[in-house]
C-alpha cells in the first residue's frame, strides 16, 4: 500500500456532519488530502481502533476528532496513536457542548489532545492547526498559509475602509 500524507477525520456521529464540514472546507482550500468517517469511542470502539491503526498505515500525520456530549474520542483515539489528535467538542445536548469541552480538554498528563473550540469555529481551527502541523515538512503548503493569513489581514483593512470614520465632530 503506498503512503500518502493525509488528515484523518473521525466524528463521532454523523449528526457532527454539518460542524466538521468546517474543516473539510479548510483542507480542501490548502489541497491536503483527508479521510473522513463515523466511528464512535462508545458504540464502535472496535473499529474506531482498527481504524487508526490503518489509517497510520496510509500515512494519516493528524487525526481531527469531533465529539459531542462525553466526548471520549479524541482521547481514546489520543490512546491509540503519537500522531497529533485534535479535537472538536459539538455542541448539543443538555450543556449546550460545554460537556463535550470538559471531556475533550481535560485529558490526564501525556496524554495529550489539542482542543479547539466548541462548534463550527472550532472545525475550522482544527483544520487550519493540522495545515500549521504539515507546514512543518512542506515549504508549498507553509507558503500557502502565509498567503491566507496575508489575506485575512487584507479583508480586515478591506472591511474597515469601507466603514471607517477616524474623528466625527469636528
């Protein structure tokens, strides 16, 4: 089998969909390959661990994790692999992804998760994360990033001229 560099995407439910699309947007726009999937710490813990296993096998470099409620994920994916685990507390149930935050951060030492925020704006970051991560060995994709940052700062000067007003009153 040969090797690819990729991100894997595990979420927890397919109802995580909508949120880690998120994510899938990023990736896509820097052209870094991904796998996606549904596999559950607690319903398919099994599979989830056969995954990971090959997933490494075909050169997955970052696992982004999206779990709600417990939350587990992240962390028993975290149990699985040296690579780095990301993961995406979905928001929902009684807390509101308050929970899913606590399970996803609070991982014990060594073990670590590296933990966005909840929702949609942390899919997003999950995924621009993973794009720093591979920048690391990848002078195209480092190049790629510098021009999108040069770019947010662009449409906030951008944004701002459009709107502006210095001093009113005089």
């Amino acid at each position: 089998m040969k090797e690819c560099k990729f991100v894997s995407i595990i979420m927890g439910s397919k109802s995580d969909y909508d949120v880690v699309n998120e994510a899938v947007k990023v990736l896509e726009k820097f052209g870094v390959a991904y796998e996606l999937i549904v596999s559950s710490a607690h319903r398919s813990p099994e599979r989830t661990a056969k995954y990971i296993k090959e997933a490494e096998a075909k050169g997955a470099q970052v696992f982004i994790c999206a779990a709600g409620m417990a939350a587990h994920l992240a962390g028993v994916v975290c149990s699985k692999t040296l690579k780095p685990v990301l993961g995406i507390p979905v928001g929902g149930g009684a807390l509101n992804g308050v929970d899913a935050l606590y399970s996803t951060v609070q991982m014990p030492g060594g073990m670590p998760v590296g933990t966005l925020a909840i929702g949609k704006a942390g899919a997003k970051n999950a995924a621009y994360l993973a794009v720093q991560i591979l920048s690391l060995s990848n002078l195209e994709l480092a190049s790629k990033l510098k021009e999108d940052r040069e770019a947010m700062v662009r449409a906030v000067e951008e944004d701002s001229a459009k709107i502006e007003v210095l001093i009113k009153g005089e």
